[in-house]
C-alpha cells in the first residue's frame, strides 16, 4: 500500500495489446495507467511482465444444480437421443439424493472465482414442484459472496411454463424476490405453445421492467422461428440489449443464406446470443454472428450436473473449447474466443467499468502469457485473481 489509503501500484503488467504498462488501483478502480518504468515505490507489486486480463465474464451457469464437490454422478443417456423433457426427469432424481444446494453453490462459485471469473449469470430453477425454495437458497448465497463477485439471476422455468401450472405465477414472485431477468425454456419443444410461452416471459419483463435470457434448443427452422419471434417482441417492447438466446443451436444448422439474414435480423434487434460450444450439437458460428453485429458470448453452462458431467468453471478454457469447434487459428481469431468470454459477456450482461481502463473497476486475473492468443491456447492455470485491487485466489484456490 502507497502512503494514500486505499491505493496500490501494480509494476511491468504486460497489457492484452502487448505494452507493458504500470497500473494503479485507487478505491478498488484503475485510477492510473502509465508506460512501465515506474521506480520501485515501497509496496508495490512488481508482476514482473505477466499478463493482465479483466476477470473473465461467466455468461451463462447453473449454480442449483451441479454436483460439483458431491458425489460424481454418472451420466446417464437419453433414451432416444438428446430430449430436454427426459433430462429434466433425470434431474430432478439426482437432485433429491445430492447434497445440500447451498453447499454446492458455493462449491461452484469459488471454483469459478479461483479461475477469475468476478461476474456471472446464473439461471435458477423455477417451477410448481421445488417452488421458489431453488431462489431462495442462491439469493443467500448470493449475498454471502456480494463482496467478492457479481451474480444475475434468471428466473428459469426449467420444467416449462405452460406445461407446469402455477409456475408463471412463481417466476413473477422470484423477480419480486431479487432475480433480476426472466428465463424461458423452449417455447415451441417444452410447452408446445411459442405465443403463450413467450406472452408470459415478456409480459413478466414488461411487468417487473427486467430483461430476458431464454434457453432455446430448438434447432433448425423450428428454433429460428422462434428466435425470430423473440427479436420481434424485444423490439417491439424495446428492450435491444437486455434479452438473450442461450444456447441457439438452431443458428449452427440452417444454410448460410438463412444465418445471414438471422444475422441482420438479431443484430438490429439487439439480441445478443450465449454459446458454451457444447459437445456434439450444432452451435451458434461465433465468428459471422460477430460480423453481423451479433453479441455472442459464453457461459458454462452445466458443470457436473445431470446434463454433462464437464465443465471447470474456467472461462479461458471456455475461450478455448470456443475457438477450437469453431476452427480458430489465427490470432485475431484466438482474440475473438477471448473476446466472448471477456468484453463480448459484459455487453450483455450490461455490466459498468468493465476492463483495464482509468474509472473501471480494477478486478483482473495475472497469469503467465506473452499475450492474449498463447493465454487462450495454453490456458495456463497459476494465475492470481484481484477484486478490486485485492488478491482474493490464486492458482484456482480462494485466498483466505
Ligand atoms: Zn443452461
């Protein structure tokens, strides 16, 4: 700590555009950035030409559901092919012999911190079976951690909410509560009714004024019908940039022709789209979405749940996988996979004083890379974590 209170110097931090550069954090913000060469000053932190990077943006997870820290669960198969209705069922079995919520939300969450990631969206469960009991517990934990990372809710009707009655009633009481969107889940697939699925998630944004973060695993002209209908009541209620489309798988299986004009359409409505480049299904192509004007970023998604058993809550690994399925190679490429784990999620997210500027909040992860393209490729794992000026984890653990 420098003689002001509150204020410490970070010396030779080598910057995502390759200048080295000295940084000083006052109050938990970037209040200097200068050319390195600084003289030692008593306190200072000398990172030695490590790379600085914002606190990468977890866009997309499930903190109520994953096992991670419990017993491992073995996957089990779909009995004819991927079916969200029958992986719900599963769910909700291993759910009932986990641990405690609030023991592997935390679990969860500090995986996550310890690998950098200081803001995150998190869907969470809605419906007439577990009531509001999933919101309640991760509102908790929500604000056990309010110091040390920044976390949205989503209302999320995971078992529908036509098909589950009484449910658009319990999501319109879980935004009274403090989530802050509202979810959906396969409008045309789960509830077979995309006009009075999608009256109630927007009614409910219109009603309660928050925005909207849909799972649509539709795919094909099914999925792009109602991606469209979404773009289409996003405009018409205004809300460009605060309404999602997690997943979108249908963008990663219609001719090229279709994706463009899907393209043009989602940019002008300011839809922004969420892909975890998951597994064997078609996902959204990153790199044209990104050419149309689209904000596509990335999440987790599931991690060791009854979905998948992957996931380390690793966004650079995320950036990774990213840029792998979508053949990235050259470096602005490997920028671009970046690019959606970091700067891309806070758009959407619509997070304030996001990155290393003067006035932004001063949360960055250090890790050994001569820039952003080796980070991405060697996702290298001794790296140091900083809320606001202050390490919190190192080397994937919390400190302290
Ligand atoms: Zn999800």
């Amino acid at each position: 700590m420098d003689c002001i209170l509150n204020q410490t110097h970070f010396l030779n931090t080598r910057l995502a555009d390759g200048t080295v550069a000295d940084l000083t954090v006052t109050g938990g913000r970037f209040s200097a950035i200068a050319p390195a060469g600084n003289a030692a000053r008593l306190g200072a932190i000398d990172l030695a030409g490590q790379l600085v990077l914002p606190a990468f943006v977890e866009g997309h997870i499930h903190l109520d559901t994953s096992f991670y820290g419990d017993a491992w669960r073995p996957h089990i198969p779909c009995t004819n092919g991927f079916d969200v209705r029958e992986r719900v069922v599963f769910q909700m079995r291993n759910l009932k012999q986990a641990a405690p919520m609030e023991e592997r939300a935390r679990n969860q969450l500090e995986l996550c911190v310890g690998h950098g990631s200081l803001a995150m969206r998190s869907h969470v469960m809605v419906d007439a079976a577990v009531g509001l009991q999933h919101v309640e517990t991760i509102l908790g934990v929500r604000e056990k951690y309010r110091d040390l990372i920044d976390i949205q809710l989503v209302a999320f009707p995971q078992s529908g909410i036509l098909s589950s009655p009484g449910t658009a009633e319990l999501l319109d009481e879980a935004l009274k509560l403090g989530c802050d969107l509202i979810g959906g889940l396969d409008p045309a697939s789960f509830d077979r009714d995309v006009k009075g699925h999608l009256d109630v998630v927007f009614g409910l944004a219109e009603k309660r004024g928050v925005g909207v973060d849909i799972h649509l695993h539709d795919g094909g002209t099914l999925g792009l019908f109602e991606i469209e209908e979404i773009c289409a009541r996003t405009t018409a209620l205004g809300l460009q940039g605060k309404v999602v489309v997690s997943h979108a798988y249908a963008l990663g299986d219609i001719s090229p022709d279709a994706l463009a004009r899907a393209g043009e359409r989602i940019a002008a409505a300011g839809v922004a789209i969420m892909t975890n480049a998951p597994g064997n299904h078609p996902f959204p192509p990153v790199a044209a979405l990104r050419e149309a004007g689209v904000t596509v970023f990335a999440g987790s998604d599931n991690i060791r749940d009854s979905w998948w058993p992957y996931g380390d809550g690793d966004m650079l690994d995320r950036a990774n996988m990213i840029g792998y399925r979508s053949g990235f190679y050259e470096d602005w490429e490997l920028e671009v996979a970046y690019d959606v784990v970091s700067h891309a999620g806070a758009k959407a997210l619509g997070l304030e004083g996001y990155g290393i500027a003067i006035g932004a909040r001063a949360d960055f992860v250090v890790l050994r890379a001569e820039h952003v393209p080796e980070a991405v490729v060697a996702v290298p794992k001794d790296r140091t974590v900083y809320r606001a000026g202050t390490a919190i984890a190192r080397d994937g653990a919390m400190i302290g």
